[in-house]
C-alpha cells in the first residue's frame, strides 16, 4: 500500500524534475554539489585542514603556496589552507544560528501581528518596514556594535547580529499568511467542530510557510555568509582565533601591497564558490517549486526569439510524391506562417476569397513532448463574410488565429499553407511576412486592457505601425490617419494623446479596433474580442466588427466559444475539437441540424442552460500529447461505435453544403 | 479615466511624503535604543581607561550623557529635526562637519558606481532575456550570481592587486593626488574639474575613482543583471508585445521600444531598493580604498568604538535612505503615469 504511493509519488515527482527546464535542472545540481561538498567540509574540518585553525608551531612566514601549504602561509604563520577550511565550518556555524535566531523572533512576531490585527498589527509592520528599507549591513554593523558592549564578540553575538536582517522577512511572510487565513471559512467551520481557532490558523500557516522556507533559507543563507565576511572585515565579527574569512581578508591587506597575493586570494574564492553554489541552489529550487516556472517549462508562453531556422523537411518527403512542404522552426515569433508553396497541385484560391488556410499544422515543442495544437486544419473565408471559430479554451483555436497572422510562440513549428488576400505567404520573404501582418491581416485580442504598451501614447501606436510599414510616410500624416482612424471607431480626437490606462475596456477595444484597421487589411482576425467586457459593450463591440465587413469589403475571423455571438454575427461557423475542425458550414444550416455529436452538445448547452460555459458536454477533452487513434470524441460521445475507436473520421461534404467530420454522416470513413 | 496632469503627481507626492514621516522616526527610534540603552555609558565604553574620571564627567556632560535617558531621547530627536547629529567622542568635532566634509566622495563613489552597474547590468541582462536559454544567456545569469557572490572587499582588494600592484595603471587608494584638488564648486571631483577645465585634476580624479566604482559598481550590477533580465522576459512576453508584433511592427522596434523600456519601469523603483545595499557597499568599498567618504569615516569610527559618532552617522544615513527612497517613488512616479493613479 505505502509503496504503492511512494512509487506512483516518486513518479509523479520525476515527471515534474523532467517538465522543468534541463539549463535550471542543470544549476540546481551544480548549486547542490557546490553547497554539498562545503558542507561535508565544514563537518570533517579537523580531518581535511592539515593544521589547527590558528596553530603556528613552526610554520614559516609568508610562504608561497606550495606542496607543503596548499594555499600558503600567512604574516602570522597560519597556515592559509587550514584557515578556510575551519572558515567554512565557522560560516555554517553562524548561517545555521543567525536563521534560527530570526525565525524564532519573526516567526512568533508574524503569527501574533497577522493574529491580532489592529494597531499593535500596523506598529510591528512599520517597524519591520523601517528595517528592512535600511541597509541591511549597516543594520547588522549597529546590532554588532551595540552587542559588543555587553555581550562581547563571539559566534552567538555575529549570528544575532546578522539575524536582526532577516527577522523582517519571517515576519512578513507569517503575517501575510495568518491575516489570510483569519477570516476565511474554513477556519470557522472547523472551530464550528471544536478545533480551537489558534490551532487551525498554526497549523495552516505552518503548512503554507514551510513551503517556501528552503527558498528564504538559502538565500538567507547566501547573504548571512557575505555579511559575516564584511563584519569581519570591518573588525565585528568573530574575533581571532576563530578561523573567519571576512577577518583573514582585512588582515591580508598589508599583504597584497607587498604582492602576496594567496592571503586574500583565497578565502575570498572560497566566499565566492560557496555564496554561489547556496545562491544556484536557492534559485534551483525556486524553479521547480515555483509553478509558474514550471508551467512556463512546457514551453507554451516562453518567449526566447531567436533566429529563424527555415528548412526544407526532408526531400525524401517531396520525391516521395506528396505535397512540398516547407517546415518552418519558429525559434522567434518573429516571422509569419510556413507554407507550401503551391507546386500547382494544390487549386489557387477563387478570386473573391480573402483567406484561405489549407492543413494548417501546429505542433508546439514541450519538454514533454510534442504537442499538435492544430491539426490539418483548412478554412476559407471570401471578401466581405465572417466566419466563427468556436470550441471549447484549449482545443487550438487560438493558435489556428495566431498561426495565421505568424505570431506563434518560440518552439511552435507550423505547416501548411496560408494565402491572404490572394498571396501566398510562402512567396514573400522575411520582411515581407513581417509587413504582411498588419497590412494584409489584423488581429484584436480577448483582453484590450493590455494589449496597448502602457507607456506610449494611444497616436504613438498609430504612428509607429503606419510608418512600420511606409516608412516614407511623414509623423503629421500618420497622425493624420490615425485621427481618422480613431474618428471612425468614435474615440474622439482630443484623446489622441492620452496613455491606455486613462481609458475604458470598451474604448480600448475600439482603438484596437482602429489600430487593426489602420492599414486597410483583408482579414481581420479577433480572438475573443469581447470576453472580458461587459453585454453592453460587448454589442457594441459586435455591431462595430458586423459594419465593418459589409462595408470595407473585408474578411472576419471571429474565434469565440460563444454560439450566441456566432448566431449574430457570423455568415458561417467552423467547430474546433481536440485541435481539429469537426464541422463546417453555413450559420443557419448548421444551427438547424448540427451533425456532429460534439456541435449538437455545445448547441444544447447553449439552449438548455443558456450559459456560455461548455459544461454541459461530460467529460473533457484528450491529452493532445497521446491523442486517441480514433475519434477525439469518442470518450465523450454518446453516439460512440466501434469504428470509432480506431479509425479517425475525416472532413466529408454534406449534400447541404456542411462538412462534418463523424462516422455517423457519410464519407467519414474516408 | 482621470486626466494626466501635474496635480495628481503632486497629490502622490504629498501622501507619499505622510507615509516617509512614520518610518523615519521608528528608523531614529531603533538607533537610538540599540545604541545608547546598553549598560554602561558611551563615554566609558569608547575611552575606557584612557582619561581621568574627571575629565570624563566633564565630557558626559557636555554630550548631555548625563540626563535622563527620555530627555535624552527627546533632545536627540528635535537636534536631528534640524540637522544637528551631535558630536565624536574622540575627535570632539560635531559630526556636521565630519558629513559635509565627506558626503561628496560619498556621493561621487556611489554615482560612478551606479553607472556601472547600470550600464552592466541592463546590457548583460538584456541580451541574456533576449536570447533566453541560450549560452548567452546562461553566461549572463551565472555572471550576476558571481558578481553577487563576490565579497566586495574581496573584489576590490583583487584589483588592487591586478591593477595597481602587479600593472601599476592605477591608485590603490586615496581620491585625488595630492595637491590636484580641483576648485570647489559641486565638490564632486570629476564635475567640478570639468567645469573649471582643469585636465589634470580631471585625469587624476577619473584614475583614483576608476577602481573604487568599478568595483562597487560591479557587486550591484549583479544584482541588476537578475532584475533587468527577470523584467524583460516578463515584457517579451506581455500581450502588448504580441499586439505589436501582429500589427507588422519590426523586431527591433518590439524589443528596444516596447520590451526593453517597459522592462525599465521597474527597474528604476528597483534601484531604489538596491540604494540600500549601495550604501552597504560603499562602507566596504571606502574601507578598501581609503576613499574619504562617510563610509571611511565610520569604519574609522567603529575602529575607535565611538558610540555617540556611530550613532550621529547612523542617524544620518537614516535619513538619507528614508529620503532616497521618496525621490526614487516619485521618479518612478513621473517616469510610468499609471503609479499615480493607485
Ligand atoms: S465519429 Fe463516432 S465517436 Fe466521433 S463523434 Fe462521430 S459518432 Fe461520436
């Protein structure tokens, strides 16, 4: 049983060391065999230093390093070599007491502010505040001058000093966490069920702190050892004999003028190499601790741009007779899409289409794996009409939008073929890709809040993407334009010069709106573009996009998982499952007779619960790392058969013009 | 949906100023009890045998040592209200004096320093995020951590030997050669032997500062290193960054005028955290190189166990911290508008 859990623990915890990223793997051991191998020096001191800490029998004066002194032999007759040795011993020592002395008065200080709240709460935080806002070895200078009066200097005296840095830190994250969880249900609950209070609150804290105590504690750990040194160095530290680096460095002083240079030398590298390997291994740990770190590893949202790597995949592939494809490894976001160029195998596009997308492909490097976000998906919008991308969050919409207009994260590596407005962007070279975005295809984002820089000017975003783009047009003249631009969308002119932050989410949204537009492309592609605002914004914000397209002529991508916007403002829906589209066709074709199981749940959802939560639909979407063979519904489906399970149904025309992807409609068996 | 004007940088100015009154007195308050309620009086700890019983009274009295410890406390504090830190035990000069003669250097260490550090650290930790997990950036990230972990003494002492001792291009210690001063204006070395044109003095000063600043300038460089290349990746992967690349715009103009100048923001208010750790810094690296500034003045100081010195320098940079840190916030306040409107 135990080992059962231990195992599958064990597991679980090995495939959380590999998701992480192998560079900050690499610096956390390195950190640890650094801080392992100055610990197990620190303990067998007496065994690995030859001589005494401070024992000069016969030892000659300022002898060079050599076979007899490793590392030399100081002005006193110390032997430098066993000096840092038991140094590392001593800076153990004092790290050791000076985080104990600072938990064990910030902590009780932290759980009794967050506890009691009030007034005494706001005195202890200003005072911790105070102290930690000054610098801290001046802070830890004074509490060593102060104790060496009545105390003396000594290992106890050092560490107190040192842990006077450190105390406003415990208390911090004690106190934060108490205040937190004072309040909260849980805690009445269960005292509801006779805990008394005090109990729930330490024990949740401790829980909560524990956590992030290894972290606080080797950086700790890494400062106290520098402030020792620097005590010493300034006369308060722990007082010879006591072997201390810090002190053996200031007394070196004399040494380096004359040019004997191992006195110094040494102790400083060993300061160095220790202070590094805590510090790797401080930041190491955080790095798997810290989640968010972990998530980034997948790869999904790091952004690393670095040069773009285009090859072309194998020509095996080409003369083995299928399509030429060119593979293009997004190592920046930098350059739009890859795509085949067309060998004329594959027919153009009718003149009236103003985005086509054929067997677009993503598949995302992940320390796990690849990932196939998107599935040879292949779309076609004409001039003029609006199609809605709908499906549930994960299931590759997004990344279809962004692999169109190329702005996919690093590791992302896309194929297929993308022509907009009757280019094809596999013709164009780097610049022109880049100009292409903009110019030929736009794209707005669910958040507007953030999606202007917050430091320059709503008119300095329009300048800078028109003259982007035409270089040779004059700052007066795109700010010409961009005043039209802004007029159209009704944000009126004097605020041409504000920031984004002085405006609504709505406002934001039509700037956006705006700066999409401002170039005059065929495509615009809006991603959730009115999730985050309110209904009536949200109408406002649709009938904008809706007259947008009926009159300038030009094509609209609207990704949403909400039916009821595609209902109003789309010509034609496109349904995304598992990274792949399920079904395809006209708004009130579809809306009528959904074919595929997966439409007629999210319709039903819509219709039943009249919410815009999929949930209705049991079940969640596969793992995209190990996709089914067959059907990607098929664990969900209520309609499920066998061929299901092993043969994957593909795209097939309906005699009402829909294309459906189900074994349950004809032509899906391929 | 406010307007962007000048009275709401004063209004965050204002209540910024309320909340710097609190902390400067608790800071007061803290040094006072650490430094004077020990057993045993200042005068005794800092002479000990060294004069007569007499002549000791005599010198309590005079520090007003011996009143109560509360008439004590208030005198301190209303002497400090108007920039009176009272006077060295052993040298009998009020330590007014002793600042204004050696804040300068101070200010000129720190300065220098500080270009350093941000002219390494925004150029190491920028090319390190832009080429994220690459070597170079793997270089640049273990070169902050060395640069942090390296005793500043240690570093400064190790040039010394590199540079003065072993090449002999430079000064081990000191500000300026001797008779080289340049006329007083700003009393910052460099400035003023700019503004009276005297290259001497200039070349002088520039070679006494060089090892000094570079050495402190280093240590924190280190630090900035993580924090630019820690903004940066954040920026590089903001949703306006991914805005600006959709609209076409270059790669270069995403990096330096979107990422790289968002990432500044709060680096600035970052500095001025890291003030502190300069000052700290400043007390070693002064020690070092027996550069004349504050710092060398309470190493020389603590050597002496001056308590009431001590204390009157520990009082001042007190308030020079307290007083950094408001300029630092309303810097930031001017450089990003958002701050204002919190
Ligand atoms: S193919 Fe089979 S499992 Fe998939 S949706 Fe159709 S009926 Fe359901």
């Amino acid at each position: 049983m135990t080992g059962m859990g231990m195992s599958a623990r064990r597991q679980r915890l090995s495939r959380l060391w590999r998701s992480t990223h192998p560079t900050a793997r690499r610096l956390l051991v390195a950190g640890a065999v650094i801080t392992g191998l100055f610990l197990v020096m620190a303990v067998l001191a007496p065994l690995v230093a030859p001589y005494g800490e401070a024992e000069y029998r016969d030892l000659p004066q300022l002898a060079r390093p050599s076979s007899h002194y490793w590392f030399g032999t100081t002005n006193l007759r110390y032997d430098v070599f066993s000096r840092v040795v038991f140094g590392t011993r001593l800076a153990f020592q004092v790290v050791i007491l000076s985080t104990g002395f600072a938990m064990v008065i910030g902590v009780p200080l932290g759980l009794f502010a967050g506890y009691s709240g009030r007034r005494l709460d706001r005195v202890l935080v200003l005072l911790m505040d105070a102290m930690y806002a000054f610098p801290s070895l001046l802070l830890a200078i004074v509490a060593a001058f102060a104790l060496s009066r009545f105390v003396g200097q000594g290992v106890p005296a050092a560490a107190l000093s040192i842990s006077v840095i450190y105390i406003p830190q415990y208390f911090r994250v004690v106190r934060n966490h108490t205040l937190a969880v004072r309040e909260e249900a849980f805690v009445e609950a269960a005292r509801a069920m006779g805990a008394s209070r005090r109990t729930i609150v330490g024990r949740y804290v401790f829980f909560n702190v524990v956590q992030s105590v290894p972290v606080i504690f080797t950086v700790n750990a890494a400062d106290a050892i520098l402030t020792l040194a620097a005590l010493g160095f300034l006369g308060y530290g722990v007082p010879i004999p006591a072997a201390e680096w810090g002190y053996d460095i200031s007394r070196a002083i004399g040494d380096v003028a004359n040019g004997f240079w191992w006195t110094s030398l040494f102790p400083g590298l060993f300061i160095l190499a220790l202070v590094t390997g805590l510090t790797l291994l401080g930041e190491g740990i955080n790095d798997v601790v810290n989640p968010l770190l972990r998530r980034r590893g997948l790869g999904v949202g790091a952004v690393a741009p670095g040069a773009l790597v285009v090859e072309r995949a194998g020509t095996a592939l080409e003369s083995a007779g299928s399509e030429p494809i060119l593979v293009v490894t997004e190592e920046a976001p930098v350059e739009p899409v890859a795509v085949t160029p067309s060998a004329g195998t594959s027919p153009g596009p009718a003149p009236d289409t103003a985005l086509l997308v054929a067997e677009l492909r993503v598949t995302y490097a992940t320390p796990r794996g690849p990932v196939v976000a998107v599935e040879g998906a292949s779309i076609e919008i004409k001039r003029g009409e609006s199609l809605g991308l709908v499906g549930e969050s994960g299931c590759g919409k997004s990344t279809l939008g962004r692999g169109i207009l190329g702005i996919l994260p690093p590791g992302a590596t896309v194929t297929g073929r993308v022509v907009i407005g009757g280019v094809d962007l596999a013709t164009l070279d780097a610049g022109e890709r880049r100009r292409a975005r903009g110019e030929r295809a736009a794209m707005i984002f669910q958040e507007p809040m953030t999606r202007l820089d917050p430091l320059q000017r709503v008119e300095d975003h329009f300048v800078e993407t028109i003259r982007a783009h035409h270089p040779e047009t004059s700052r007066s003249e795109a700010r010409a334009m961009a005043a039209t631009a802004l007029a159209a969308m009704r944000i009126p002119l004097t605020r041409a010069r504000n920031y984004p932050h002085e405006f609504s989410g709505g406002m934001r949204q039509r700037i956006m709106i705006a700066l999409g537009l401002v170039l005059g492309p065929a495509v615009l592609v809006a991603d959730e573009p009115t999730t985050s605002l309110d209904v009536i914004v949200e109408a406002q914000i649709l009938e904008i996009l809706d007259d947008l397209r009926r009159r300038s002529d030009m094509a609209l991508l609207l990704i949403t998982h909400n039916l009821g916007i595609v209902a109003e403002t789309c010509d034609r829906l496109a349904v995304m499952y598992a990274g792949q589209i399920v079904e395809l066709g006209d708004v009130h074709t579809v809306f009528a007779r959904p074919r595929h199981p997966y439409t007629q749940g999210l319709l039903a959802s819509v219709i039943s619960l009249d919410t815009e939560q999929l949930s209705s639909i049991p079940g969640s979407p596969p793992d995209l790392l190990d996709p089914p063979v067959g059907c990607r519904f098929a664990d969900r489906c209520p309609f499920v058969m066998d061929v299901c399970w092993h043969e994957p149904p593909v795209l097939a025309g309906q005699d009402d013009g829909t294309q459906v992807a189900c074994h349950l409609h004809p032509g899906a068996g391929s | 949906m406010a307007t962007r004007g000048g009275g709401s940088l004063r209004a965050y100015v204002f209540a910024r100023l309320l909340l710097a009154l609190p902390m400067l007195f608790i800071l007061l308050t803290v040094t006072f009890l650490l430094l004077r309620v020990a057993p045993g009086d200042p005068v005794t700890a800092t002479l000990g045998g060294r004069v007569s019983d007499a002549r000791a009274d005599q010198i309590r009295r005079d520090l007003g040592l011996d009143r109560p410890l509360w008439r004590q406390y208030t005198s301190y504090l209303a002497d400090v209200s108007h920039g009176d830190f009272g006077r060295a035990i052993t040298t009998n000069r009020p330590l007014r004096t002793t600042i204004a003669d050696r804040f300068p250097a101070t200010l000129e260490l720190t300065l220098a320093a500080m270009v350093v550090a941000i002219g390494v650290g925004v150029l190491v930790g920028a090319l390190a995020a832009r080429f994220r997990d690459t070597p170079i950036d793997v270089g640049g990230r273990l070169l902050g951590i060395l640069l942090y972990a390296a005793p500043i003494f240690w570093l400064g002492i190790m040039l010394q030997l590199l540079f003065s001792i072993q090449l002999g291009w430079l000064p081990t210690g000191g500000r300026i050669a001797p008779f080289h001063e340049p006329r007083s204006i700003t009393r910052l070395y460099l400035v003023d032997s700019l503004f009276t044109a005297n290259w001497a003095a200039f070349g002088s000063a520039l070679r006494y500062l060089t090892l000094p600043a570079v050495t402190l300038g280093l240590v924190i460089g280190g630090i900035f290193i993580r924090l630019v290349r820690v903004n940066m990746l954040q920026t590089l992967k903001s949703d306006y960054v991914e805005a600006a690349r959709a609209r076409g715009i270059g790669e270069r103009r995403v990096l330096f005028n979107h990422a790289f100048r968002n990432a500044l923001v709060p680096v600035v208010t970052i500095i001025g955290l890291q003030f502190a750790l300069l000052l700290s810094g400043a007390v070693l690296t002064e020690a070092t190189f027996t550069w004349p500034g504050i710092g060398l003045s309470l190493y020389q100081f603590l050597q002496n166990r001056d308590y009431t010195a001590v204390q009157g320098l520990v009082t001042f940079y007190a308030l020079f911290v307290v007083g950094v840190s408001l300029l630092i916030d309303i810097a930031s306040a001017w450089v990003d508008p958002r701050i204002r409107f919190q």
